[in-house]
C-alpha cells in the first residue's frame, strides 16, 4: 500500500526486520498537499484518474482511489450489494428514481452541505430557508411534484436540511382537521408559499400531556371570534419549527371555551406575522428559542397570544364545530385529534431514526475497516479494529438493528396506510391498536437508534468525536427523536395500557386485536434448545420473546392487581407499577420486532445469497437481545444458565461470520458521500487525508488567531501588567 | 403560587370546578418581560428583595425568589446539608475555601461564562486564552500558588474553560521524566508563561496503542541532535491541546532511532512557534483540527515534522539517556512511561466525570421537583414529574451513582498518591496493580456517569435538550472523557489482562495483591437473602457482586484455557474472549465500587443523618446494578427468580424513600449557579422564565433575520422567478 513503509518498533518487538529511516530523509509528504476532493462514484471510484501527480506521496493514495484496505472488503461479498439495494428501496426502480432525485440534489450547489459543521446558527437557518426556497423552482425544474414517486427521496437527499417542514405538516393538519371549505381556503395558498404555516401545539409547560395545555381560546358570540390568550409564562408555545422566524401562520392548539365550558383542546388557525413586511401581528410576540443540541437550520419558536381574535371559520371544523349560536357539536370521535400525531410520528421514523442509524453504521464500519491499531498476533501487521471482538460486538448488532427497523418500519407504514383509509371513512375502530402500536414502536425504535448510533461515535474512538466524521451530528439529531413527538416513557405506559386491558380481555376468553392475540396463549416451560445452533433458529428464539412479553405484561398485571386488592388507591397502583409496565411494552415491542424480521427473512427465498445473510442480521439482532437482556429470560428459568452459553456462544460466532459482509452490508445503502458528509465514512476509505484537508477549512484555521496580538503575545512578551 | 390560576380542563374531566376567564380578559403578564436576572445566593435567596415590582405579574415570581415547589423540596430534608457538603469537601475548611475561591472566579466578569451558549468555537478559544491569561493575574491578587490550598478548586470553579490546561500537563511531564537539569532549565520559564507548552502523543493514525505511533526521532551522531519526522500522514500529532493556536513548545512521543536501532516511544522537547512573533518554526506544520462535539475551547491541533533538528539535551532523560557515543542508557523502568498517563487518568475523573454528572443531576432533580405535567390522581393538580415513578428510576439511581463514584474516586486518589510517592523513589512494584486498576475504573466510571448524564437529559424532555438547560454540553464534554486518555474497551481488557493473571495465580496458591485476593476464595452456592428486606444488607448485596465477578473471571479463564487447550492460537483465543473479558473487568470494578461505598457508610456512623441517606444512597446503587443487570446474578442461580422479584420490590421501595430528599442531595454538591449555568436548573426553580430570557439573548433574535430580505419576501410576495 505506501511505496516507503515506516517500520512498526516498539520496545518490546525489536528484530532484525525493524528497517530504519536514514537520518535526514526528506519529508515523503508534501506539509499543505494540495488534493482537492474528487467527485464521488458509488462504484469504480478507484479507476478513475487522479487529479494528482501521485508519484510525489509517499502515501501513495489520494481522494478518490479506494484504499486497498476497504477495496479488499468489497470482493468478498457473499451477496450482491446492487439486489439488496434495489430490495431495501422495494425494488430497482425505485432504486433508479432515489438515485436520480439524490444526484440532482446533491448536483446543484444550492443544497449542498459541505461547509455545515463550521455554521452558526443563523447561517444553517439562512440555509435552510434558501434551500426550502430554491426546492420549489428545482422540483418546477424537475418535473417533480407533490404526489410524485421522488417526493419522498427529495428530503432523504436533503438530509433534513431545508426549512418550512412543520408547514407541510401545517398543511397536513388542515387536510386531516379541517372541512372542505377551510382546505380550500388554505391549502391552494400554502402550496404556492403565499403564506408559511406552523404547527403551535407544545408550550413551555406542556409537551406529551395534550390535555394540560394552557392556552384558551374563548367564544366571543357577540362578534363571533375566538379570543386566543397564552394566560401564563408556562402557556407560551414553545418549540413549534418554522415558527421562530419564519411563519406568518400557525395551527395553533388551545383549549376551547364557549359559554363557560371547556371543551378541550382544538386546533384554530392564527395568523402570526404581517404577509406584507412580517411584522408581528398585534397580540403576538414571537422569536427563536435559542441554540439547541442539533436543528440550528430549524427556527424552532415561541408565541404569546395576548387577545388574538380570530373568526369563527378558523377553528379547523371538519369534526367538531362551533355554530354561532354556540353550540358546541361533534362530528366524529375525537379520537381523530390525535391521529395527526401518530402518522406524523411514525411517518419522522424512516427518515429522522432508521436512515441516521444506517448513516452511523455505514461511516462507522468503513472507519473500522481501514483504521489499523495494534496487533492480533505478535509480529504481523497491525489488524484492522474491525477484527477485533469487542469492536465487532459494538457495530454488528447495530447494523443488524438498522435493518431490523427498517423492515418493521416498512411494515408499520403499511398499517398506518390502512388506517389512513379508514379514518377517511370514518371508521375509528383500528385507533386504538394503531396509537397503541405506533407509540410503543415510536419509543423503542428512537431509543434503540440512538443508543446504536451513539455506540457507533464512540466506536470510533477520537476521530468520532470530530464533527468531521458526521456521527455527532447524526447522534444529537436523532437524539431529539426520543423527545419529540411524544415522550418516550409516556408513549410506552399507552402501549402498556393497552396490553394489560388486551391481556385482561384475553384472560377473560374476550377477543383481542390480531397483535396480541399472542397474550392469550402463556405457554409455560422451558426453551427446548439443546445446542448453540439451536439457537439459529427463528422458532426457538421468537418463542423466547414472546414468552418474556407475555411473562413480563402477565405478572406486571397480577402485581397492579394485588396492590389494587391491597386497598393501594388504582392510580396509585399504577404508578408504582410503572417501570415494570414500560418494561412489559419494550418486550412487546421487541418481541414484534424480531418476529417481523424473522418472517421477512422467510419471504427473501427467491434470492438466496440476500436470505442467507439476512438470516444471518436476524440471528444476531435477536440474539443480541438475549445476550443484552439475559435476567429476562433467565428469570422464571425459560433459559437455562447453560442455555444462556449457548446464546453467547451463538451470538459471539455469528460476529466473525458477518464481519466477513460488514462492508458490503452498508454499502447496500446506498449512500452518497455527500449525503453521509463524513471524512471517516467516505466510499474511498481515504479517512486522514480527509480529515486534515477538512480541518484546513475550518474557521479556526482561515481566520487569524483572535487572541494571539491581544493575550498570548503581551503573555510571552512578559508585557502584561502582572506578577 | 399563582394569583390567577387558570383552570386546568380537558374533555374528559368537565366539572363544576372549572372556572372559566372571561372574554377579553387583558394578558395577565407582559410580552417582553423586563426581568434583569439577579445575582444569586445560595441560600435565603427567596428573601432578597427583588428588583421588579411583581405587582404587575399574574405569575407573582421572578428570578430569584425561590419557586415554592422547591422551597417545599428544601423544608422536609431528612439532614443537614452544610453537613453533607462539608463531609463531600472533607471537611468543613474546606468548603469554606472552596467557596472563597468560587466566589473570587464569579464575582470578576471576565470569567463569566453567560454568553457560552451562544458563541462560536473562534470566540470560546479567545474567551479561554482570556480567562488563562486574566487566571494569572487573579491568582497574584487573591494570593493563590501553585502549591495552595486553593489550586484544585480554580478549575472547578472555571468549569474547565479555561487554555493552557495542556501547558500542565507538559509541565508535569517534564517534573516526572526529566533530569534535574531538565527541570531546572524549562520549569521556570514555562511556570512564568515565557513560554506555552503541550503534550503531543496523538496522532492521526494511533491513539492509545503508543507503540505504534509512527514519529521518529533518529539521533545525528555527528550534530548531536535528534532529527524528528512524521513521514507520513497518519504520523501526524493531532489532537493535543493548546497546539492547534497557542503552543510555543511541545513535549512530542517518537519513535527513537540510535544507529539503526529502535528503542520505541520516547518523549523531546520540541519549539514549534517563534516566541517572538509565533510563526511556526522550521519544518514545522501546524494547525487546529476544527470543529468537534465540544471542547470548542481548546485549540487541539494538528503538528507535523519535517527534519526537525533538536539537541540531545532534549530528550528527556530522567530515565534514559541517549549519550554522546550512541550509547543508550536505562536508568529505571520503562514502566515509568506509563505513569504520567495513569495520573492524567484519574486526575481527570474527579473534574471531568464526577462533577459534570453531579451537576447534571442538580439540573434535573431540581427541574423535576418544578415541572408539573399530567395528574397522579384524576381531579388534582398536574404532578411533579419528580413524583413518577418511572421519572425517580431515571434520576435516582444517577444520583446514587454520583455519590458512589465520588467516594470510589477518593479511594483511588489515595492509592495514586502512595503510588506517586513510591514512583518518586524509584520503587515501581505497585505499578502493575496501580495501572490496572486507573485503567479499568476510568473506563467503568467514565462509561457510567457518561450514561448517567445522558440520562438526565433525556429525562428533561424538549427543555433538557436546549442548550440553555446545560445538559447538552454537559452531556457532549463527559462524552469525551469515554475516548480521551485510553479508549475504554481497551482499558478494560488491560485490567481484563491484569485479573486472568491474578485469578491464574491464586488458582495456583500464589500470593496476588490485595484488591485481587477475593479472587483466590470463590464460594460456591446461593444468595441466602429470604425476603427483600435482607437485600437492604451491604453484606448481602456485596457478596452477590463479589460472586458474579469471580464467576465471570473464572468462567472466561475457562474459555481461554480450553480454546488454547483445543489447539487456538494464544492471541486468537484471547480475541475470541475479549467481549467476555471486558465484562468481567467491569463487573469487578463495579464489585469494589459498591463494597467501598458500604464501607464509606459505615465509617459514617458519628453523623447519624448523613449516614442513613448515604445507606440509602448505596442500596439504590447496589440494587440498581443488580436490576439492571439481572442476568448476571441469575446465571449460575446465585440469585433465584424469586430473590430478583425481591430485589426489585426493593429497589423501587427505596426510590420512593430517596425521592422525599432527591433535592436536599443535589442542593448538598452545593453549584452555584454560574457554575451550572443552566435555565432548569437554578437554585430557585423558576425555569420557564429563565429559559424565556436567556432566549431573548439568542443570536437568532439579537440580529435581524439574515433570511427575510433575500428570501422570505421575495417568496411570500411572489416575485420569485418561480414556477
């Protein structure tokens, strides 16, 4: 690989083969190279000419020609990367138009991201304003359009970075709340952007616990109005996106007032800021909330409402109304409200947690291929970390994980189109287990994202930390998914209530939706796995799940029902149950999850290299959750101590075995360089190099030294009035 | 609290109760408040007299008057906390000197760190130089040295933002490795600041395995000197501190030539800028690495080396020598190396580990005892998210943690400080023991408080993740100490080396050293606990913990010995074990971590408060390891399934009990609050106006929206050449 290989010497190692430099050799590396980056191919990168005269480097490897150390790891694949590829988009021509939107995104300079670790946060939000702004003339350009199959791939190769999202879900309320005759007011002028929408729903307050919110909206049925009033600080909405700088109009949620009663929270649109100089509307004080973890392109908000007065006709009416007269009708369940959230909710799933994770797994695996440290066996070259157990053993069971989300997402996204239809029709009975589902997927999959992609930065050791390997950014975003749209532990006790009112039903021989059916069938026993490959098998280790969910929901159910007989008042109960209910939802949730992956594996029988290997990811995702998760298998004895050896057995072996695809599984996601903005995870593998020519472009080398003429040089000039 | 409370209603809970404010009711608290913040106290703060007229708000509080949800917290505490503050400073003189030394940092402006938040990596590097520079003087004035009392709570007191922290470190590696000579020629100036240090060890290609690093220093014969090169890229010094824009000097880890020979990494004495007008030096490169998750203080930097010439003299030589022949000497062990690691590795953990979890619990216990959301029991108040259960399992346990770790942390300081001594006298027998164990408690103690931190935040919601609230750079800054100083895999199976090596020799009947010789007396059996109230005994906890550590040394001794035995090579069988072994270092580690907090509580017994919230404290953290690690204890039966239902009956049982003092704890770390500098976390509780007006200070709403003009107008106006 380099034309002048350093000897490796340390003191314990010496020998004959340990060649030395001569003294005085001159520097095999020019100090300032001058490589630009190259633009980047998904395959054949290494054949193309380089713009470089290498025969000056030493190194022998430029941007743009794949360092061997990565190139070997592509042609042992044991499957076709391009078949998986085209499987994960849902076939090659998706494949072809996700390609065709992400190269005429990331062709034009407009969108592009390459100095964004060096931006505040007013220059990401001007950004991001100019790209949302720039978006609509690119898809004019383009031919795209609302309804079109590149709709979806548009944001994926924005990585997110583009203003006005919660106008889209502006809209989306509208569409979903609002009649006829508010659609048509609204929709055509918030599609041409005459106006930019927000969504006010969380305040400094209240977040999850919609029914706390605090601001009002009073009927005034003399001038038929709506009189909107944040009453207190905590009152003031607080996070909604686009709305700190931006919007010039809000859904904004409040609670309704008409005659004195309350009747609970309603959506009303609020105009914010002035269409013609965007001022602030009279009534409304509004700005930025300030830095935050990630989302600096986002101008998340605050809005006070001091007597905004709105018409009649702006309380989203489709199924509840305030006729002016004042009553109060509904026509339909209210349950409606709440379907926004659960499809907005599942919909930030595929882009906001599963994509960063494969990002994450694809930057961090390609870093492990080509980073060398230490030796594995005395006296060889230093190994690459990827081959190190304890490496292996952080990545893989991500990268399993990334595609075990990616299925179950696939398959919730199905369900939820259906229930889109229903709710369509009116028909509400599917909410329930939708919401139910939805929320305690929401929790899992955010939390089990985040932590993998946080064990994929550290895996990386230093270069990790460095904004320019792109894992802190992916970490502090989907960080924010654990928050957002619903708390995490609140969305799991709803999963929870449901699966104690489902097992209730199904212990008393009542029907219970298709999901938990499985809840009636407590098959007691052990696991009848005799030997670790048993453990290779989807039955046995399915079983498993799905008898700890059902251990962990029934014996949480009998715990509230002794308290309850103990005379424990029911809510108190049910607060003292509470860390064992979110555990029984996360063992649902798992359960399911596995299962999904085991039955998708099943149906890849057409393309057997593509099974085999997902069979392999299936194995270890499920038996990564025993490993990781043994007391609760281990604890009414379903597993054996000595079964539990077999897991790890299991489990450790299929490391090697996968480690051998590692490359090839993350290069089936297909990401661009560019969209994976990483020094570390780049096609060619060419991470030091990378890394030192970003780091010259950072302003901390491109600006002068702020404090050198000012403090250092009064310092060590000893001119300083001090001592 | 509220003089106008606004009623809480949602559809579900219609009543009698709910008053309703009338039409038209005038905003009950002004847009802009005009609340200046106040300087804080750290007790009787409620009853300062405020600076604004609260007449005119509904909200009736302002900075500074304590929120009565937490003055409610402070009533009922179970002990005194000046008591507890003082037992955690060691004694009560040393509070009162910690705070003199706080109070002289945050009482001069020019170390304030209000506008943190807000500024970009360029203004915190100057700010730090600033506050380095200002440091010197300040110290002259109060009358502090280097040798004082004082010393150790300056850098507690800057929160660690402050340059020349590396500059330190240079100096203490010169004290440790250099000659009398050595010292007497570069302590002086660089005490004075004539000159500004770093230590270069990093580079681009190696971290924490040092015998690879690849710079070499050849020794010139005939010049005397040393001729030091990075020849090639991945040999560049990156990372090091204060060398990216400050450093004149740096000590730098090469490689060492002597005709032909490679005697490994050795550490010299190297200019790198001018000090007259800090250019870079002959054949030096030199720049800063850029962006990174925090740390946008320090200047790390990049060095390469291209023929630097330096004298013999600057090697440094305290034991070894390269003489004028060529003649290389040995003067001690080389062991002595590793020392100046060990000590930067536990020196950091008391600043860098254990007090960024402590405050991040002050932030988040206090925020929970103020944040009201959702009802406990239908018709009351919104609750305390603090009273949740599943909210006391998140927090509780990091607050037990922080305490444990504290104490664990003192005990080691002992031993490094015998160590210290011995070292200094050339006796290097305990060094083996010493290493093995820094190594392994810095990875248990930096992994778990790192967690730890995380945990608060995510426990904060939407709030905890602004960065206004502290958390995120908490979070961000405690994620480095996972990577710096070792990365924690491998530092875990250094004392994974060090614990098969002792098992093996006890096996054998052969003396090991004291922390080690549980190892020698596995006793086999059963947890003899009977109900959950013997799993409050330490004696009972801290044997399960003893068991499960022996079991897993031994079981993984096991492994190694039959996979060798089964014909594996040495070093493959090891790697094939290495998942195995690195929890069998931590469950060690964490076995001494929970018997060394029993006994920190027994010794407690004069002060019969403390000690029984401190006994508290150690079964929440010795009862959470137990839950969270269930299948550790359940394995080999040593626990039943029943004793773990026992456990976690337990374990909940005392999160309840600790709950009533979670605040008087954190209120007992005694952080001001410029030192924690958090919106949530304020001595008194009032977030939602702090987060409000710190938000006001925001960039995003100082400057004009940079968007409006060039893109928002044109786009709501319709003059763009679109569509």
């Amino acid at each position: 690989m380099n034309t002048q290989e350093h000897p490796q010497a340390g003191t314990s190692s010496l020998g004959p083969q340990d060649k030395v430099p001569a003294a005085g050799t001159p520097g095999a590396w020019p100090r300032q190279a001058a490589a630009r980056r190259l633009p980047r191919g998904r395959v054949g990168q290494a054949s193309r000419m380089s713009l470089l005269d290498t025969s000056k480097y030493s190194q022998g490897s430029v941007l743009g020609s794949v360092n061997p150390d990565l190139a070997s790891e592509r042609r042992t694949a044991s499957f076709s990367v391009e078949k998986l590829t085209a499987r994960l988009d849902g076939g090659a021509e998706q494949t072809r138009i996700r390609r065709a939107v992400v190269e005429a995104i990331e062709s034009d300079p407009v969108f592009s991201r390459e100095n964004q670790y060096f931006q505040s946060q007013n220059e990401r939000y001007e950004a991001a304003v100019r790209k949302a702004v720039h978006l609509q003339r690119k898809m004019h350009e383009m031919g795209w359009t609302e309804s079109g199959p590149e709709l979806k791939y548009i944001y994926r190769a924005l990585s997110g970075d583009v203003a006005f999202l919660l106008h889209r879900v502006f809209m989306r309320c509208i569409s979903v709340l609002g009649s006829d005759e508010q659609i048509a007011k609204w929709i055509p002028p918030a599609t041409q952007y005459r106006l930019i929408g927000s969504y006010a729903q969380t305040e400094l307050g209240h977040g999850t616990y919609l029914q706390g919110l605090e601001t009002t909206a009073v009927f005034d049925i003399t001038t038929q109005e709506f009189i909107l009033n944040t009453p207190k600080i905590s009152a003031m909405k607080w996070w909604p996106g686009d709305m700190g700088r931006s919007a010039t109009h809000a859904v904004v949620f409040a609670q309704l007032y008409v005659q004195g009663q309350c009747y609970g929270v309603h959506p009303f649109i609020l105009q914010i800021r002035s269409l013609q100089d965007h001022s602030l509307c009279p009534g409304i004080t509004a700005g930025d909330i300030g830095p935050k973890m990630n989302f600096e392109h986002t101008d998340n908000g605050y809005l006070m409402l001091q007597n905004v007065r709105v018409p009649r006709e702006n309380m989203l009416n489709k199924f509840c109304e305030v006729q002016p007269d004042g009553t109060y009708i509904k026509r339909g369940s209210p349950k409606i409200n709440y379907f926004t959230m659960t499809t907005v909710r599942i919909s930030l799933i595929s882009d906001e947690v599963i994509l960063p994770l494969m990002k994450a797994c694809t930057i961090a695996i390609r870093y492990s291929a080509v980073r060398r440290q230490s030796k594995l066996k005395p006296g060889e070259q230093e190994a690459k970390i990827l081959d190190y157990q304890t490496q292996q053993e952080k990545l893989l069971p991500q990268l399993a994980a990334a595609y075990a989300f990616h299925f179950i997402n696939k398959y919730l996204q199905e369900l939820l189109n259906r229930g889109y239809r229903e709710v369509q029709t009116k028909n509400f009975d599917n909410l329930p287990e939708l919401h139910a589902f939805s929320s305690g997927f929401k929790a899992l999959a955010t939390q089990y994202c985040t932590s993998a992609v946080e064990i994929c930065l550290r895996a990386c050791g230093g270069h990790g930390y460095s904004l320019l390997s792109g894992l802190p950014s992916l970490y502090t975003k989907i960080l924010a998914s654990c928050i957002y749209e619903g708390e995490n532990t609140i969305l799991l006790l709803q999963t929870a209530r449901f699966l104690i009112k489902c097992f209730s039903a199904a212990s008393a021989g009542q029907p219970v939706p298709p999901s938990v059916i499985y809840l009636s069938v407590m098959k007691a026993g052990k696991c009848p796995a005799k030997n670790k490959l048993d453990f290779l098998s989807p039955d046995i280790y399915t079983e498993a799940y799905q008898h700890a969910a059902v251990r962990l929901v029934s014996s949480t159910a009998a715990k509230l029902q002794d308290l309850i007989q103990s005379g424990v008042k029911k809510h108190e109960a049910w607060n003292q149950c509470t860390v064992q209910l979110a555990q029984a939802a996360k063992a649902h949730c798992h359960y399911i999850t596995v299962k999904n992956f085991a039955e998708t594996v099943e149906k890849l029988e057409t393309e057997a290299g593509i099974q085999k290997i997902m069979k392999h990811l299936c194995d270890l995702f499920a038996l990564h959750g025993i490993f990781s998760n043994a007391g609760v298998f281990l604890h009414d004895g379903y597993l054996s101590g000595a079964q539990m050896d077999m897991v790890t057995a299991s489990y450790l072996d299929l490391l090697a075995v996968i480690r051998k695809d590692a490359v090839p599984l993350v290069d089936a996601f297909d990401f661009t360089d560019k969209s994976l903005n990483s020094a570390l995870g780049s096609y060619d593998g060419q991470v030091y190099q990378r890394l030192y020519e970003w780091a010259q472009k950072s302003p901390t080398n491109t600006q002068t030294n702020p404090a050198y003429e000012r403090y250092l040089k009064p310092l060590l000039h000893n001119t300083l009035s001090k001592l």
